[in-house]
C-alpha cells in the first residue's frame, strides 16, 4: 500500500552567528526518512533539543526544509506553498491559549481558515463550523464564545475543531496534551480517537508520555541529537528497547508519569 505521507531525508540546519565573522551550524534534524500509512500514528519521542518540533514545523510547513522532500498522497509539497499544504496537513498546539486569539469569538477563528482555503459561502462556514464543533464534542452555542469563557480542555477541543475544519488527512501534534490534567486528557486521548477512526486521518504525534505514547501510536520513532535511533511497532520499541538512550527516556517519563 503506499503511504499517505512519505518524508525523504528531510534535513533541517540551522546558521547562527557566533561573532563578528564566524557562523555556527546546527543540525537540528539529519537526514530522515520515513513514511505513515493512511489512518495510523506515528509517534515521535525525544530528550529536549533532539529535533521534535523541527520535524512538526517542516512537516507542517512552518519551517522551511535544509534539504529533502515531503511527499503527500504521491504529490510532492512545494515549501512556498501554504495553501496547498494547509488544507492537508494541520497543526494542534501544546498551548491551546497562546494558539487562540483572546479577541475573536470561537466561531470566528473556526471560520478563519474556512475563508482562506475554501470557496464557501457564509452559510456553508457557519454550517460546517457547528458541525465541527460538534465533532469535538462541544455545542453550536460556543460560536459566541471567546476562550477565555472557557476551561483549559474545551480550548483544546477548539484548537482540535480548527486543525479538522478543513478535512486535513495528516494532524500534527506536538505535545498537545502535555498541560492538560489527567482526567482531561483522557477526555481528550479519545476524543482524537475517536475522530482517527471516524475521518480515517492519520496522525503525527510529539509526546514525552510513554503512557500517551502506547494508548495512541501504531508506530514510535526516537529521535536523539536529530537522528532516528530507532523506529518501529510501539509494541516493540516498548517492550525491547535496542539502546539505553530509549530506556531512559521509557523509565523517567514513566516515573513522571
Ligand atoms: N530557530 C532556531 N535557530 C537555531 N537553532 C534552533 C532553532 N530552533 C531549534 N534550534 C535548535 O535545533 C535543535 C533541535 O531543536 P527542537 O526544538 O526541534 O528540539 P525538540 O526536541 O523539539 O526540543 P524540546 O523538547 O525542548 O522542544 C536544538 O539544538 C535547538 O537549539
């Protein structure tokens, strides 16, 4: 079967000035390659600094590529073009505040995208986004609301009825769970998985829980210093970890759990 998303080393250096004259590079992310079928979750897990959010940023399109490509359903996405990455691939944020605008009602940042990257009418946004809402388990009457009517887990379901609005096929997540408390977040576990096996999308997924981690992932990838160390079925990076870096990174997040 071929892949929804197919990455081909995708690299990522960052230049930074360390002088006058001089310049540092820094490799965030090394040559990476991997695929992820159509309505499966990759998982990505690593210490601080190994490269995470650099692979959501170039996968969601916020970061431009070093080198490598990203090819989606066979078509290779272009990094200038936002538009046609947007409406297939959407990002859901650790910070579901910071991400929503204090001064727009939830209606009116649920249509945002609608008006960019679609040709409907007012009545078809208002439609669509009373559905959407209703997919993320919250009410029509939220439309008027602004966030800061609202708890911590509604604004996450907001950030998640954003992020499907548009049908994407691929939802990136980078540590979209990691402040929420632990009865919300399992709120919020199902209700992706339910929305996984309800639109069939598939799913990449930054989290530093093990817990999160097995409950949600078909697949892991561990990433240390920008490179995959390992890659393979949850079940079998769990419960075999090939290298100690992995083991630590299972055994600490598990006593933080
Ligand atoms: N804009 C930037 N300019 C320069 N270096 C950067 C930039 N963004 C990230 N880096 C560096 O790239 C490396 C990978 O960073 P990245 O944020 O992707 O890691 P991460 O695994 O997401 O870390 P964390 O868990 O702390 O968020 C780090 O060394 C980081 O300092």
């Amino acid at each position: 079967m071929k892949p929804l998303l197919d990455v081909r080393d995708l690299t990522k250096t960052y230049v930074q000035r360390s002088g006058l004259f001089k310049r540092k590079k820094i490799e965030a992310l090394k040559p990476t390659s991997f695929t992820v079928e159509a309505g499966k979750t990759l998982a990505i897990m690593g210490a601080n600094g190994s490269g995470k959010s650099t692979l959501a940023g170039l996968i969601s399109g916020a970061i431009q590529p070093s080198q490598g490509q990203i090819i989606l359903n066979g078509q290779v996405l272009h990094a200038d073009n936002y538009r046609q990455r947007a409406q297939h691939i959407r990002m859901v944020f650790q910070d579901a505040e910071a991400s929503l605008n204090p001064h727009l009602t939830i209606g009116d940042q649920l249509e945002e995208p609608l008006r960019f990257n679609t040709g409907l009418n007012q009545k078809q946004r208002r439609e669509r986004t009373i559905h959407t809402l209703q997919q993320v388990g919250l009410l029509a009457e939220h439309m008027v609301f602004y966030p800061h009517m609202m708890s911590t887990g509604q604004k996450q379901r907001v950030s998640i009825a954003r992020a499907i609005i548009l049908n994407p096929q691929l939802l990136v997540a980078d540590e979209a769970l990691a402040t929420l408390d632990s009865s919300v977040r399992a709120q919020i576990i199902n209700l992706l998985l339910d929305l996984q096996s309800d639109l069939k999308m598939s799913y990449i997924f930054i989290s530093q829980s093990p817990e999160i981690v097995r409950h949600l992932a078909d697949d892991v990838m561990i990433l240390k210093e920008g490179d995959i160390l390992e890659h393979g079925h949850v079940d079998d990076i769990f419960n075999d970890p090939q290298h100690r870096y992995t083991q630590s990174l299972l055994l600490s997040e598990l006593n933080s759990a």
